[in-house]
C-alpha cells in the first residue's frame, strides 16, 4: 500500500550488446519528505514536482494535488524552457518559483520561496556598504582636513578673499597673513601680483572679445541669420530632444528662383540686397519659435520645433506668397521654391535634409514658387 517511483537503466556492453538492467525504487513519502526540506539558507523554501502541462503530481500539501501551477499561483505559468524562474504572489506574500525539467522522467521540479527572504541579505549589504563607505569618507576628510588644511586650503581662501579686495577695490596691503613657502604660496603670491596688474581688465576684454567672436562664428555675416555651423548643432539638439520625449519637427529648405540671373543682371549688391530683405521677410512671416539659417548662398533652411509636416506646408506656403508680393529694392518680383521633411524615429537628421532637398530639387522642376511635401 504504498506508492514507490522507479528508475531503470539499461546497462551496454562495449560492443553495445543489453547486459542487464539497473532499477531503483523510492519510496514517495521519501520523495514528499525530501522536497519539503527546508534549506538553512532559505527557511521558507520547499519544493513540488509538477507535470510537463503543470499538473502537480507530488506535494506535501494534499490539497494541491491534481491541480495545476496555474491555479495554484493564481496567474498563468507556462514551461516553456529546460529551466526558468519568475515572480508570482501566493497566500498575499510575494514568491519567487524556480523550475527545472528532469528529462529521464519527464518531471518538473518547482521551487517557491519568500521573495524578501531573497532581497533583505542583499538590501542590508549594500546598506552595510554605503555605511562603511560614509564612515571611512567621514574620517578621511576629516584627517585630510586636518593634515593639509593650514598648508594647502588656508593659502587658497586667502588668495580669493585679496583678488576679491583688489577687483572692488579694497585690497589692504597691510593684512598679516604671509603664504606659506611651497608650491601653493608661490603660486598664489604670482597670481594676486598679477591681479594687481589689472588682470581683470584684461580678462573683461577678453571675455567681451570671445563674445564677439561666439556670435560671429554662428551668425551669417551678410543676413544676421544663424549660419550652417549653428543650425547643425540646432538640428542635432532637436533630434536628441525629440528622440527623448517623442517629439515631432519638420524642415523648410528653400532657394531664390533664378538668383544667379538677378546677380548677372543687377550685380553682386543688388543679389546680396535681395539675400537680406529676404532675410528679414522670412523672420517677420514665421514664428519665433523657428530657428532660420542661411544654409549656403541663395539656400535657407528653418527648423520647425513641435511641427508636424502640414503646419510646416502652411507656414511655407504662408511665406511663399508673401515674398511673392513683396516689393524689393531692386524693382523685380523674387520668388522662392521649397522644400519639407519631418522627423521621425526611422530617419536621422542626414535623411530628414535630404528629403527636403529632394523635394526643393521637385519643386524646382515643377515650375518654382511653391513648395512641396
């Protein structure tokens, strides 16, 4: 009256001639005593051997038998590897179940256990850690401090206290604090003599030269537009925003219709006169969110931030029209053709000008001033 679990092994010679036959017999109980056994690591840990469609066949408890991992975990819970784990809820306690096929028998050996009994050894060391990494923190700046405070830190403090006096005008040569005779000394002691020798005026000019010379590196000297340089490290910054949050943008590339034709026949200045009313017509048309640039002689491109591609078709037609009516200096109707793409995930900012291009290129062939999408 008891139920046993065999397992035989048929045994070979080296010419692969049967032999005999090994089998054990195991007594279930034995089986049901062993899985239950609760390991000294993990206290809330046992185990139950279920069917390859999830049907448990051994458990200590009676009551899941016949059952299937399914019903007993509530969620549904598929074998579909020689080995895999996951995350399910039992009882209202948070379980992690292990499982693992038995191939010679078709078994599947499932293993729960308490899922904070896993996370707080782990949670406590790296709290033990970041402790001892405070403490030892704590102590080294303070022996730091200590050691290397007066030789090192005081010199420093004293130098920005005297650059400080000598910018406002302060400064009192009579203090009695001397630098100390290292490295850190001398240094400061050169560096407030040259203070004192008007370094900051210097530096202020020079900061106000850099100024001038930052915004001329990004500005189109003829029209005051943004140049090409700029306007690439504008599209590049608004494609890693619209990668991050999802956004949209377009580009507008346009071109003056026939301007090599206005300067063969006014000359240079009167096509440089028509670059800049242009210019200015297209920053009074769009929005001040657009960012315009002169992308390369008669070419500009504007950058649509949060711009789907039929606002954009709107707002270039908007301005196609207007530099159409627009009374320019030189007395001759100009017009534009354009060009627009918009961004998306399956396109880099190389694609999306491309597009646009070949769309202005388009718009070109089909008879100039307009713009296509």
């Amino acid at each position: 009256n008891e139920w046993l679990v065999s397992i035989s092994k048929v045994l070979v010679n080296d010419k692969n001639i049967t032999t005999g036959v090994v089998s054990i017999d195991s007594s279930i109980k034995q089986v049901v005593d062993m899985l239950r056994e609760r390991r000294k690591k993990y206290k809330s840990s046992y185990s139950f051997i279920a069917k390859p469609d999830g049907t448990v066949i051994v458990h200590f408890d009676k009551t899941f038998l016949n059952k299937t991992v399914s019903e007993i975990f509530h969620h549904p819970v598929s074998f579909n590897a020689k080995a895999g784990d996951s995350g399910h809820v039992l009882d209202f306690a948070d379980k992690f179940i292990y499982y693992s096929f038995i191939d010679s028998i078709g078994w599947i050996v499932v293993t729960v256990i308490d899922k904070k009994e896993i996370m707080a050894p782990i949670f406590l060391q790296i709290m033990m850690n970041i402790l001892t990494i405070g403490f030892i923190a704590v102590v080294f700046g303070k022996i730091l401090s200590t050691l290397l405070g007066r030789r090192f830190i005081a010199p420093l403090v004293e130098l920005q206290k005297r650059v400080k006096a000598v910018i406002l005008g302060t400064h009192d040569s009579s203090s009695d604090y001397n630098y100390p005779e290292n490295e850190i000394g001398a240094i400061a002691e050169d560096i407030e003599l040259l203070t004192k020798n008007k370094l900051y005026e210097k530096n202020i000019e020079l900061q106000n030269i850099n100024k001038k010379l930052a915004i001329l590196s990004i500005t189109d000297q003829l029209t005051g537009l943004f140049n090409r340089y700029k306007m690439n490290h504008e599209l590049k910054q608004e494609w890693k925003r619209a990668i991050r949050y999802n956004n949209k943008f377009s580009i507008i590339m346009l071109d003056i219709d026939f301007f090599k034709k206005i300067n063969d026949t006014y000359g240079h200045q009167a096509g440089d006169a028509v670059l800049i009313e242009i210019s200015q017509v297209i920053r009074n048309t769009l929005r001040s969110t657009d960012i315009i640039s002169r992308w390369g002689g008669e070419e500009f491109l504007v950058l649509c931030l949060e711009t789907n591609l039929n606002t954009a078709k709107n707002l270039a037609d908007k301005l196609c029209r207007t530099i159409e009516k627009h009374q320019f200096s030189i007395g001759v109707t100009v017009t534009i053709s354009g060009g627009i793409s918009e961004f998306n995930n399956q396109k880099g900012i190389e694609k999306v000008i491309a597009e646009a291009d070949r769309k202005l290129y388009k718009a070109k062939q089909e008879g100039r001033n307009q713009v296509l999408i």
